[in-house]
C-alpha cells in the first residue's frame, strides 16, 4: 500500500527504481577492498563468504511463505527480492574484518557504521519515499503516542528491575557495563537495525502486500509478518565455515516477538524514532539496572 506523498504522487521507492543500487554498494566495496589491503584477501574472502552464505540460508528460509503469500500478489516478489537485497547488504558490512581503532573495541562499531553509511545513502536519494513510507520523520501519527509510550517505558523500567533483582540474588551475576557498552546500547546499532528492518524492508513489504489487518490498533500485512520472522531467523541461525549452521530456538523465538513488538510500534506511530526507542529500552534497562545494583 503506498503512503500518498506531500506532492500529491506515490514516492518513488527502491522497488521502483535500481539508481540507488550502485551507490549504497559503493561503501560496502571501498571498505571490502581496504580490508583486502589491511588484513590480506584470505582473511576478507572467509568473512565475507560466510556472510553471503548466511545471507542465502535466510533467504532460503524465508522463501517459502514469500511464495505463499506473493504469488497473487502484484509486485510482492519483487519487493521481497528488494528487500532480500538490503539484508545482504547488511550482512556484508557487519561481517566486514574489523581494522584500525574498530579492531581493538569490544563491539562492532565498524559493521554497524557501515549499515548506517549505505541505509543513510539509500534514503537520501530516495527522501520522499523515506519520510513518507518509510517512517523518518520526527512527528508520530496524532494519538499514537498515548498507545506506545506505555509499553516501551513499561519495559524498560521491567527489564531494569529485574536486573537489579537478578544482582541481588545472585551477587556477582550481573556485569556492570562499561562506557563503550552504554554508548553502544544507546546510539548507531539499534539505530540501524530499525532504519533497515522497521524502516526499509518493512516500506517496500508493505507497499507490495498491503496493510489490510489490524494489529493493536496498528495498520499490518505480511510485511510485519515477514520483517519479525526474519529479525528472529537472524539472530538465532548463525553460520561459520568452521562449525557449521547452528540454531538457537529461543533465541529465534525472543527476538523473533521482539520484531513483532518493534514493527508495531512502527506502525502504529508511523515513526522510526519510536520504534529506536523501543529498541533501546530492554538494553539501557538492563544496563541501569546493573549500574544501580553495582
């Protein structure tokens, strides 16, 4: 279903257009290629192949109900295989080895910067569609607030609690974060993961399937549906050419409602900053809590 711009016409969208193809590639290859320069091309060919192996075996996963659900659907294929395209391209950038000041930091910085260089890319040349579609704009839709709010403080005030419940029952269990991981918790990674699941996949899914249910008040379709089984699929399959694929269930199944949860604050609010909001909460909630129980 496609959001009417301010200009009276549909936003050309990344389904619509290949221009912004090369250029949100652009990043990924120059950093590709100063990491072959950097760590060797062994090293880079084993991390990036890993990546587009793990890439493929969420598509391959995913395939089965983009079939069911797109094969009457106009134009579902093509903004699923578009969406296929954006997680590719993140996870190549997070997969990228990590060199310079990002080798010696303890969280993947340089991944998660990446993401926000080629996302950022994207919806610069695609503004309308971003701000129209795609929920970066500042203002939520009218009343919205008065339904998201609750729950995204809710959690992080549980989350906090049971933190400090955890330290106290268990002293020594819970880590006291450093400065890296507070900044970590609050800013580019989770920042990242909304731009592109919340905010690109689920645009192009919904533009193509529609949003024809009500979910808690919010507009949804298979774009919600698909983005919340994907953002579960990956986190909890993993892929190394040593081990193989591992799987973990729960881990799938929690980050799986933790999608759901995002994409519906999402919709609901029409807004992206919300949804990096709810984002955060569980994790600076975990955080404040091991600051206040140390």
């Amino acid at each position: 279903m496609t959001t009417p711009s301010p200009y009276g016409e549909p936003a050309i969208g990344p389904v619509d257009t290949a221009r912004w193809v090369l250029p949100t590639l652009a990043p990924i290859l120059a950093v590709g290629g100063l990491a072959v320069a950097v760590v060797g091309p062994e090293t880079a060919w084993r991390e990036l192949s890993a990546a587009s192996v793990w890439a493929l075996l969420m598509l391959a996963l995913l395939a089965p109900i983009v079939l069911v659900a797109g094969l009457r659907t106009p134009g579902a294929l093509r903004a699923s295989s578009v969406a296929g395209v954006f997680l590719v391209l993140t996870a190549l950038s997070v997969s990228m080895p990590r060199m310079g000041v990002f080798a010696d930091l303890e969280w993947n910085w340089q991944g998660k910067l990446l993401d926000l260089v080629w996302v950022g890319v994207l919806f610069i040349m695609l503004r309308r569609w971003a701000s129209t579609e795609a929920g970066l704009r500042w203002r939520p839709e009218p009343g919205s607030l008065r339904s998201a709010l609750p729950p995204i403080i809710g959690i992080f005030v549980v989350v906090a609690g049971m933190t400090i419940l955890s330290a106290i029952l268990a002293p020594g269990s819970v880590a006291v974060p450093n400065a890296e991981r507070l900044l970590f918790d609050a800013t580019v990674p989770n920042l990242t993961e909304e731009l592109i699941w919340r905010g690109a996949m689920l645009a192009v899914l919904d533009r193509a399937f529609g949003t024809p249910w009500r979910f808690f008040g919010a507009p949804a379709g298979m774009g919600l549906v698909l983005t919340s089984i994907g953002f579960g699929l990956g986190h909890g399959v993993l892929f190394d050419p040593v081990n193989g694929v591992a799987v973990n269930l729960g881990a799938i199944v929690a980050t799986g409602i933790a999608g759901l949860f995002l994409g519906w604050v999402r919709a609901r609010t029409g807004c992206l900053w919300l949804a990096f909001l709810a984002h955060c909460a569980p994790e600076l909630g975990v955080d404040l809590g091991a600051l206040l129980a140390a």
